[in-house]
C-alpha cells in the first residue's frame, strides 16, 4: 500500500510536470509522505525532494510578481521621462 501511494505520488510528478502541479497538490503530497515517513518507512528522500520543488515554485512565484513590479516601474519612468 505505501509503495502504490509512493509511486502514485511519482507519477503525477512526472505526468503532470512541475508547472502544472498546484502547491495545494504539493502540500498534499508532502503530508502523505511524511505520514508515510512517521510510519517508519523511508521516505525522506521524498519528503526532502516535494519540499524543495514547493520551495522552488514559490520562489518562482515571487520573481514573477517582481518582475511585474519592474515592469511598471520601467513605464512609470518611461512617462515621467516624456513629460
């Protein structure tokens, strides 16, 4: 039962890829592997790996709300520039 649910997890990963994946979905995950994990079963691999693709999707969140951010400010300077 654990190895099906661990290779479920898996295979969403790969048939998914890790732009479509919500971080709801992640959060998911990560909790089915750590009670895996807390069950004794060696799972940290996983864990470790689920948290560092969340981690990287919010990070990537954020850039892209920077560069949002950059981009106004470079037509705010462009206007105030032509004034």
């Amino acid at each position: 039962m654990f190895l099906r649910t661990l290779c479920g997890i898996i295979l969403e990963l790969q048939d998914k890829g890790l732009d479509k994946i919500t971080e709801d979905e992640l959060r998911n995950m990560i909790g089915v592997a750590n009670e895996i994990k807390n069950m004794k079963v060696n799972t940290e691999w996983l864990f470790l790996r689920l948290e560092e693709i969340l981690e990287a999707r919010q990070i990537l969140g954020q850039s892209g709300i920077l560069k949002e951010e950059k981009d106004n400010n470079r037509k705010v300077i462009e206007t105030a520039k032509r004034e």
